[in-house]
C-alpha cells in the first residue's frame, strides 16, 4: 500500500492558471460522482462551468510537489439556512456555519489527504465558524471517515445523505448519547 501524506499544501485557485486548473477538473472521473452535490461545478451560468468555478469559487487546491492532488472549499451558508440548520440541532449562539466540499484525485485517494484537508481547515486560527458541516452521501465511507477523524458527528440522515458537523462554539453536551453513530457494516455504513 501507498505511503500516507502526513503534508499538503493549500492554495488558492488563483495561484495557478485557469489551464492548469481545467487540466486537473477535466482528469477527474468517477471522483465527480459523489463530490458534492451543490458545491460542484454544474452552475453553467457562462456556458463554461469550469471557468465560472475558477472566477468565483474560494475553493483551495491541494498540493504535493508541485502537483494538484484535490480541491476542498470551506463556504459559508446564508444567515437563512444557518437558522434553520440552528433550529434543527436546536443550539443558540452565533450564525456562522461552514459547510466543506472536498475531493482528492484517485490515484491518490487513501492516502490521508483528505483528512488533512479537513484538518487544516478546521485548525487555522482565521476560521471563526461557530460550526462546520458537511453533507454525504450515505455509502461514503472515505468521505465520513474523514469527517469522523476529525472530530464530526452525524447529526442526521436526509434521504441517501448523511449530515455531519462539528460545532465549535455551540454547546455539544451529551451528542455522542443523544445522536447514535453509523458504523461500517462489510461496504456499507448503516445504523445497524
Ligand atoms: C472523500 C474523499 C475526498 C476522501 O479523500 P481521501 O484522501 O481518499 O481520504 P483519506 O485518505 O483521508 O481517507 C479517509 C479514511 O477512509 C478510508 N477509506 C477510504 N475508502 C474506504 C472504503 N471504501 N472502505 C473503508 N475505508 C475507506 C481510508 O483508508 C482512510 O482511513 P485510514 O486513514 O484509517 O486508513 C475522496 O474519496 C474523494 O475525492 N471522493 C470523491 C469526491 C467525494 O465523494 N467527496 C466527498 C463529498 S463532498
């Protein structure tokens, strides 16, 4: 097996030219399949989505020597949907929430990045979220276990998505008890 990255730089889209970028998006195959869900590049407002992403998104590129390894971007949700998503775990405080979109090329996948993607988001001192979230779907082990080592708990399942968190300045009292976890049962993560 692959060694494990224990490093990975991030930078900004804007660091590298739009081809480069184009080059890396348009390697990608089956890692677009379960990249998230509103977060990917399918608003074709330009008639180029990839441009439009490139022009727009805060996202941030992973790499390893030079290479873009994945891309992962830390938005801010709207001071509506922070309230409603208030209301559903039913905590008061600030209306900051977080929501990650991540994704590391295959040939690279298992290898830690990742988890380290997450991480460093979720350290640096400039974050000031009250919350991070992150939404998945409900047979991504990868994608919840890289949550799940950084700290989050599932809070809830819509449909064929889990919805995970880790609340920073919200009380999180007694979650492990209150909200029960799924576990990886042969390929598939299931309440049991
Ligand atoms: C989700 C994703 C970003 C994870 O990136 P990654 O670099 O592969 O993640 P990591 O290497 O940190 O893996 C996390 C853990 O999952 C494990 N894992 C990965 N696939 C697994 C599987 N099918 N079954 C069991 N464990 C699995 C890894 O071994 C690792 O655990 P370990 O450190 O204990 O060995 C990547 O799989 C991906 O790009 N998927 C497509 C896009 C996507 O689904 N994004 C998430 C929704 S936004």
């Amino acid at each position: 097996m692959d060694k494990k990255f224990t490093d990975v730089d991030l930078i900004s889209l804007k660091d590298v030219s739009f081809k480069e970028f184009e080059k890396f998006i348009d390697s990608l195959t089956i890692e677009r399949d379960t990249w998230s869900l509103n977060l990917n590049i399918t608003n074709d407002r330009t008639n180029n989505p990839t441009k439009d992403f490139y022009n727009t998104s805060n996202a941030l590129l992973g790499i390893i020597d030079g290479n873009i390894l994945g891309l992962v971007q830390a938005s801010v949700r709207s001071e509506p949907d922070c309230l409603e998503i208030k209301k559903f775990l039913s905590v008061k405080g600030g209306n900051k929430i977080v929501e990650f979109s991540f994704l590391v090329h295959r040939e690279y996948q298992s290898r830690g990045i990742g988890t380290l993607f997450i991480k460093k988001i979720v350290l640096n001192p400039n974050n000031s979220a009250d919350m991070f979230i992150a939404r998945y779907y409900t047979n991504n082990i990868a994608s919840h276990l890289a949550f799940k080592k950084n700290g989050f708990l599932v809070y809830g399942q819509m449909e064929d998505q889990f919805f995970a968190g880790k609340k920073i300045t919200y009380s999180s009292k007694n979650d492990e008890l209150r909200y029960p976890q799924p576990k990886i049962i042969g390929d598939k993560l299931s309440y049991e």
